[in-house]
C-alpha cells in the first residue's frame, strides 16, 4: 500500500474513534477500557500472524524494546491522557495532544540527529493554531486554576510518552522487527502494563453488555489499533516522524466533519476559520519542497554504527530507512 493511501486511512480511523471513545466512558474503569480494547487488538494480530505464518519469536533484546514500545505508546500515553481528561476538558486535551508533531521534532533530533525541517514547522505551526482556533469557544470559557495545569502537565507528560513510542517504533523497524508482529507484541505488553497500573489503583475489572460498548470497543481494537497504528507506525519509516505526526493534528478536523453529519453539529466562523488553517498547514507539511534541500534519512545509531565498524558487507540489504522527502512515494 503506498504512502498516500497509509495516511489517508490514518487520518480517517483515528478522526472518527473521537466519537467512538464516547461509547467507552461510563461504567468501565478507562484504564479497563483501554486493557480489553488493546487485549483485543493483540489477540487478533496474533491470530493473523499465524494465519499468516509469520515469525513470532523474538529474543530477549527484542522483547525488552518491545516491552518499552508497549509501555510508551499502548500503556503510558493513555493513562496519562485519560488521567487528564478529569481535571480539563476534551478540547483542551485535544489541543495539548496535537502538540505531538512538536515533540517528534525534537526527539527525531536526538534519537536520529533529523534535521529540523522549516517546511513542517510552518505548516505544524499553522495546523496548531487551526486547532486552538476550532476549539476556541470552549478554551474561551476555561478557568485556569491549579487543576488545570495540573492537567494539561499530564496530558503533555501522555504525549511526550507517544512520541517516545514512535521513536521506539522506528528504533525496532530499523532492526528489521517488522511492524505486524511489533505491534502485537507491543499491544500485548500494554495491556499487561495497563491491567497491572488498573489493579495497583483497586480498580474493578468490570464490562457494560450494552451494544454501544460493545461496537465501540470492536471498532476502537479492530479499526482504530489493529489497522491504524499499523498504517500510522509503517509511515513513521517511510515519511518520517515529523510528517506523519500531522496525521494528529487532522484528527479533530476530521471528527468535526463527522460531528456534521452524525450529529448535525453546525459550524460558525472558528470552525471555517480553524478548518482552512488546519488544511493548509497539512498542504504545506505534505507537499514536495521545491527551495528546502532532501532531509537526510533517518537510520539508527545502531545501525550506523555497524556500518561505520564495517558489520554491514557491501551489497546486503540496507537499513528500513526514513523517506523524509514524499508522501505519495510508494
């Protein structure tokens, strides 16, 4: 599947599981929610790859980072997120999530020694603001106390933790642990991580028979985990970090369009506004720079490594590599 076609399903999943995650909220405990949504999701992957017949075996390097890359973005990022979600409103949470293209950035810096592309600051810049602009009448009427803050601190603490997932996700794919199989080891150690923290709180592993649970968690494990962060985790490779991060900044546009057919939301001038903003911040992140000279490609440090010492023969297959510079390249 090429790269356009990745982001396009990205954008469309995760845009519309905004509504289905409001089936979720009510009798089950979230981090419950999330242990069952994920729990599913690793199931099906693990009956797929052997359906498949594809390997399952890793070492115990392996398992590590995968436990990590479980932890970060299966585990950690939504209890964080939901977490804060009690002391702030989901607009404001939204808004504090999408600076995840901000903190890809700068981790693709650290890790990978990416250099900063101006072209994705500008258009990230000009999707943030697109964001605070849709959400402005209820950011408007927020009170800035201390449990505020205290909110928003977690819901960036969430997001820093997605963003080290996505690190680690490209970290794994460069040593050739391939995204199917990472994924379902990955989500199963989140749902481990995720029913221990829901134990260690008292909280009750209770389940709503109702069918707007039930659907909801079917699409949020089937959808929006088993497909989406399969599509969205391969892009992380083939386009780069900071480009595919604009996929989250999309999210809220694409609920709101929903949200106009759904459930007849009607739009006033800071959804147009915010809307217009958002897409020509997506247009200038994704279009092919014409003045801005070809981002280097990321490899890891390992990997580098290896071919500095001469590990890696002249000829052998080369490192899953970054393409920074299209995304409609297959």
């Amino acid at each position: 599947m090429n790269n356009t076609m990745l982001y396009i399903l990205t954008v469309l999943i995760w845009g519309s599981t905004w509504i289905a995650i409001n089936y979720q909220l009510g009798e089950v405990a979230p981090e419950a929610s999330v242990a069952y949504r994920f729990g599913l999701a690793a199931t099906v992957l693990f009956i797929y790859c052997w359906l498949r017949k594809l390997p399952l075996a890793m070492n115990a390097k392996q398992h590590l980072w995968l436990a990590l890359f479980g932890m970060a973005l299966f585990g950690c990022n939504y209890f964080f997120l939901y977490q804060a979600q009690q002391h702030i409103n989901s607009a404001l949470t939204c808004i504090a999530f999408s600076t995840l293209l901000l903190f890809n950035i700068i981790n693709a810096r650290i890790w990978y020694k990416t250099p900063v592309n101006s072209q994705v600051v500008i258009g990230g810049a000009l999707g943030l603001i697109g964001i605070v602009i849709l959400f402005w009448p209820q950011v408007n009427t927020l009170s800035f106390t201390d449990m505020t803050l205290y909110g928003l601190v977690l819901c960036l603490i969430g997001t820093a933790s997605a963003s080290t997932g996505n690190m680690i996700s490209i970290r794994n794919q460069n040593h050739k642990m391939p995204v199917v199989q990472s994924n379902a080891w990955g989500m199963l150690y989140g749902t481990i991580f995720m029913s221990v923290l829901a134990l260690a709180q008292g909280k009750s592993f209770t389940f709503e028979w109702s069918a707007s649970y039930i659907s909801s968690l079917l699409f949020l494990s089937i959808f929006g985990s088993v497909i989406a962060f399969g599509c969205y985790l391969s892009l992380m490779t083939r386009i780069g970090p900071h480009k595919t991060s604009y996929a989250n900044i999309l999210f809220p546009a694409v609920a709101v369009a929903i949200s106009t057919v759904v459930e007849g939301f009607v739009w006033d001038q800071y959804t147009v506004f915010g809307f217009i903003a958002i897409m020509v911040g997506n247009f200038v992140v994704l279009s092919k720079p014409r003045t801005l000279k070809r981002d280097k490609m990321i490899v890891s440090n390992d990997k580098a490594s290896s071919e500095k010492h001469g590990t890696i023969k002249h000829g052998a297959e080369k490192p899953n590599n970054i393409d920074t510079d299209e995304v409609t390249a297959n």
